[in-house]
C-alpha cells in the first residue's frame, strides 16, 4: 500500500511540467532527481554522506526523489508550499518535505517539514553549525515569528522565531537500538525551537555584525529499555514547561522533577563581516551548550571557529572556509564541582556530555547528528548504542569552491580530526581521521533544467575507517 501511495505522488509530481506555461512560470516548480552512491571500504565516506539532510547512507544507496513547489501572493500575504518525496534503496523512503509557509510583511506561521541550515556558516562548505547543520533529515514543526531580518534603523535589524516539532524516527529507532545488550532510546520525542538574531550594520552594507543564539529542547515521549517504557510527560502543560525551562512533576523522572523538564543545548553565534569591491571576509564563532555553563563560556575553545572569504573576480576559487572544531571540553571533567564555602550544590556545569542525555538517547535523528557530523553520529555504531561514542573532537577543516566555466563548477573539502572518546568512556588510544571531498557539477547552458553532479569522497583512520566513494547525481527542473 505504501509503495502503490509512492508511484501515485511521483505519477502527480510528474504531470507537473506539462501544466500550461503561464501557471507554471508564475506559480509551480518541480524537479526530479536520481542519485546513487556506491563505496569500498567500511561505510560511505564521511563528505558523501553528511550534511545532505538526512539523504544518504554509510552503505550502497540509490534514489529517485521528486517534488513540486508553490509560490505565489494572496492579497497581502506571500504563500509558499512544497511536497517532495524519496524513494530510496539503502535509507528510508517518504517525506522529505511537505510544508506551507505564510507570510504577511514581516510576520511569519510555517507548519510542515522543511530543509532547513543554519544562518551564519556556509551550508555548502563548512563543516557544519554545532545545533543545527541539515545534517540530519528534517523535523516536521510549527513555526512563528521573524523569519526574515526586519530593520528597526538603518543599521539595526532583528528576526527570530519560535517552534513545536515532532522527531519522525521512532521506528528506525525500534528497528536498531540493542535493547538486548544493555542499551535504550526514547521515541515519540517533542522539539521546541526558539532562536533570535541582531544584524548591525547596512543592507549589504561593508561592515555587518550578526549576533544570535538558538536553544533546542527534546521533551516528551518514552524511555524505552529492555525493562519497559518510561513516560516522560506527554500532556499539554509538558509544553509549557518547556517554553520556558522548569522542573518536570514530582513524580517525574529523577533528574527532570530536580531540574529542567527535557534535554535543552543550544548555541551562541557571532559573526563579523566586511565586504570589499573585490573581496569579503568573515570570522565567527559558533559556542555550543548544553546548560548555563557551556553558555557562560566555561567550556574554553569549545566551539567551531571559523574564516570564511569571498571573491568576487576570481572564479578558480571563489570561496575558501577554514574552521577549527574543538569539543573536549566540556565544561570541565567533573559536574557539580564547587568551593567548599559556597554551600550544597543545586546545580553547576561541568561534564556536559555533548550530544547526549540520560533520558533522551542523543541529540540525532533518523541516526545522524543533528549538529555537526564530526562528532561521530549513533548510525555507525555496530552494537546498537544510540549514544554518540565520540564526541570529544578536535579538527581542522577547509572548504572550497570555484568554477572553470558557466557550465562547469566544483566543491572540495579537507578534514583532519581526532577523538578522545567522550568523559563518560574515554577511549585507550587517540583515534585519528583524515577525509577528502572533490565534487563536481555541469549545468550545460543547451540543456535548460538539467544539472549533473559526480563526487569522489575518501576517508582513512579509526573513527569512520578506510573508505572510498563515488557519487552522482541527476537533476532536472521545471
């Protein structure tokens, strides 16, 4: 019955183009994709498999994927729609968006699923944003607010905006979680989103400063062991508790009925931009919490630091990241340490375990990190642990891209990272990783629609293992 419902979406997807002209132009897109990755070695390489929301697999995959989008002006509100479905060997087929976005001047309401990356790294050629990268496969949500920056003064603007979602994965949870030996998950998790953003400076102007911060929250669902289920408080006040952060009931679990009702982490962003007449540049931050002392800044270099430059008349390379990741950490080793005069211990930093919760498996979703994916993401995990094994990461990562005609363009990426394990499980030795990317795509100015995309991908060490790994893609708009 599913794959009969697949065909009639695709069949739907497919009478697109041939919907008169004047309604096409004005209101309706389509596309339709193949891809297909194939790969010797462990898994498939690190660079063709991350940061694709959720498209992709550490084995062999194929997929036909097809979608149509709406766009279009009722009155005084800008209406926007899009269904695009996968049907996939080697990951899960369905909905990859289905969504309808509403704005009226600057007020916005979204419901649906949506890709979605971060606002200040490059979503092509960082390594990704510490919450949020679209690594993983997008969260069906309801969204309010600012979505777009709303100037209140000529140099001063702000956008923000505040969300309830609803995590998809509980059947692959189900599906590969160890119960047996020792392991858990929790399923039917809730989201709750909120971020706010401050631009300084002009539109496009030659000095821009952007500030902001996100705080994500999973809450709800079931702890789910080899013992049976733990209710974690799926009733409409749970929702409210998580909107603004409070204790959980008093017959709650431990830690919740004591503290904060549900998994919170977050991030803090900045980044300054100047913009010259051949080239601009950026430097930025990106600090990672998961409670007041990550927020606070006790968690010295941790965060994803990062360069990125533009140039505007050099089309061999026209844009380089550089980045350095630091995750170890952490707050410090210990959680609760405090001064002797300083009285019993509520609540301090430290030990923050990145990623990780004791009520809710990890910050991931369909498998793959949420945030960056060098943390080593549940997916890889053989023996059914949904935790991430490997979260006390330092890298150095750069980017690029360039171009060597209209038609013809390319992306490259070079990463270097190690891992201590994590506090909770350190492991013996440092473990070691090395990854290359080179992609390349042709958009033939003959063949109007069509874009062709193949990538040779490499990894070698301990954390994702030695592997090699040939991808393409086939795209056709409408």
């Amino acid at each position: 019955m599913k794959i009969k419902a697949y065909f009639f979406a695709f069949g739907l997807l497919a009478y697109v183009p041939f919907l008169p002209a004047q309604a096409q132009d004005k209101k309706l897109s389509s596309f339709i994709e193949y891809g297909a990755t194939v790969h010797a070695g462990d898994n498939t390489p690190l660079w063709q498999v991350s940061n694709l929301q959720g498209l992709g697999s550490i084995d062999h995959s194929t997929y036909v994927r097809g979608g149509v989008f709406y766009n279009d002006t009722w009155g005084k509100w800008e209406v926007r729609g899009g269904l695009d479905l996968v049907a996939a060997h080697g990951f899960a087929s369905g909905i990859q968006q289905a969504y309808a976005d509403f704005r009226y001047k600057w007020f916005g309401i979204f419901a649906g699923s949506k890709e979605r990356t971060a606002p200040l790294v490059n979503p092509v050629l960082s390594s990704g944003e510490l919450a949020w990268s679209g690594n993983a496969r997008p969260i069906p949500q309801v969204m309010v607010g600012i979505p777009e920056y709303l100037y209140l003064l000529p140099r001063l603007a702000i956008k923000g905006e505040i969300s309830y979602g609803w995590f998809t994965d509980s059947n692959w949870l189900e599906d590969h979680a160890n119960l047996a030996g020792g392991y858990w998950y929790t399923k039917n998790m809730k989201f709750h989103h909120k971020e706010g953003f401050i631009r300084i400076g002009l539109p496009d102007g030659k000095w821009q400063l952007d500030l902001g911060m996100t705080l994500n929250t999973q809450f709800g669902g079931q702890r789910v062991n080899s013992g049976g289920e733990l209710d974690l408080g799926n009733r409409l006040k749970d929702y409210f508790r998580v909107f603004i952060p409070g204790a959980g009931d008093e017959d709650g679990p431990g830690q919740e009925s004591l503290f904060y009702q549900g998994n919170f982490n977050g991030t803090e962003q900045i980044r300054g931009t100047y913009r010259g007449k051949e080239f601009s540049i950026a430097l930025y931050l990106d600090n990672y919490f998961e409670d007041f002392s990550g927020m606070g800044k006790q968690n010295g270099w941790d965060g994803l630091w990062g360069i990125e430059m533009e140039f505007k008349k050099f089309r061999p390379i026209n844009n380089i990241v550089l980045e350095f990741l630091q995750t170890t950490n952490q707050s410090g080793p210990l959680h609760g340490l405090h001064e002797p005069d300083e009285g019993p211990v509520h609540k301090t930093g430290g030990r923050d375990n990145y990623y990780n919760n004791g009520l809710y498996h990890a910050w991931a979703h369909w498998g793959m990190a949420n945030g960056n994916p060098l943390l080593r993401a549940p997916i890889y995990n053989a023996d059914g642990d949904m935790s991430f094994k490997y979260n006390r990461v330092k890298a150095v990562h750069v980017g690029w891209s360039g171009g060597f005609s209209p038609e013809w363009d390319y992306v490259a990426k070079l990463t270097y990272n190690r891992t201590w394990g994590s506090l909770e499980k350190p492991t013996l030795d440092i473990l070691e990783n090395f990854s290359a990317y080179l992609a390349v795509r042709y958009v033939p100015s003959k063949l109007k629609g069509w874009q062709f995309h193949a990538s040779l991908g490499l990894d070698t060490g301990e954390i994702y293992g030695d592997n090699f790994g040939f991808q393409m893609r086939i795209r056709k708009s409408f």
